[in-house]
C-alpha cells in the first residue's frame, strides 16, 4: 500500500514524494506555493502480488488544500485537505468517516480475492 498527496497546480507535485516532500520542507511549505488553484487529490494504491500475478487497485479522494490547517485528528497533509462534499479536513473526520473513505481500495481487492 502507498499513499501520496497530488496537486494540480502543481501538477501532481509532490505525488510520489509526498513522504519525502513532507519531511523536508513540510506541508506549510508546500501550501506557501499555491495561488488561486489550490485543487488536489490523495491517492491510495494497493498491489497484490502472489509471485505470478500482479494486481493494482487504486483510489482518488478529490478535495482542495486550505491555507490554514483545521482539525486534530490527523497529521501532515489531513489538517489542510478539505474533501470535496464535506465542509471538513480529514483531520476533522472521525476515524469512522476516514475508514470509509479508504476503504474503497481494500473492497476492491477483497472482492477481487473473493473471485479468484
């Protein structure tokens, strides 16, 4: 499983090294480069491997980055991406609302697994 924060304005920075990204120049850094489109979105990715197989499942929460961090119940990124159709950051869902929110990705692969 990986996970990492893209930004369109920035097109897809930092993505891949989003960990990286973080634990150099921080999140207040990053959100300091954004202007007018503050449009983003997480990506969660799981790959099944098995030795003959490979299987990918992947899944995108849309939101945009706020200027100021909100809420206590996450790290890095959560406390300033707000997700589209909920007026909240992902540091201010519960861990039920972030649960199902991911969730998605590890439904996939459970079905998937299920069929084969």
């Amino acid at each position: 499983m990986d996970s990492g924060l893209f930004i369109k304005s920035l097109k897809g920075f930092p993505g891949v090294y989003t960990k990286y990204a973080l634990d150099t120049i921080g999140i207040e850094n990053i959100v300091k480069l954004l202007r007018d489109d503050r449009g983003a979105y997480t990506q969660r990715t799981v790959t099944y491997i098995d030795g003959l197989e490979i299987k990918t499942f992947t899944y995108k929460v849309h939101g945009e980055l706020l200027s100021e961090p909100r809420g206590e119940n996450g790290r890095d990124y959560d406390k300033y991406f707000k997700v589209d159709g909920a007026n909240k950051t992902i540091a201010e869902m519960s861990d039920d609302e972030k649960t199902d929110m991911i969730a998605v990705v590890w439904k996939e692969l459970a079905q998937w697994l299920q069929q084969k």
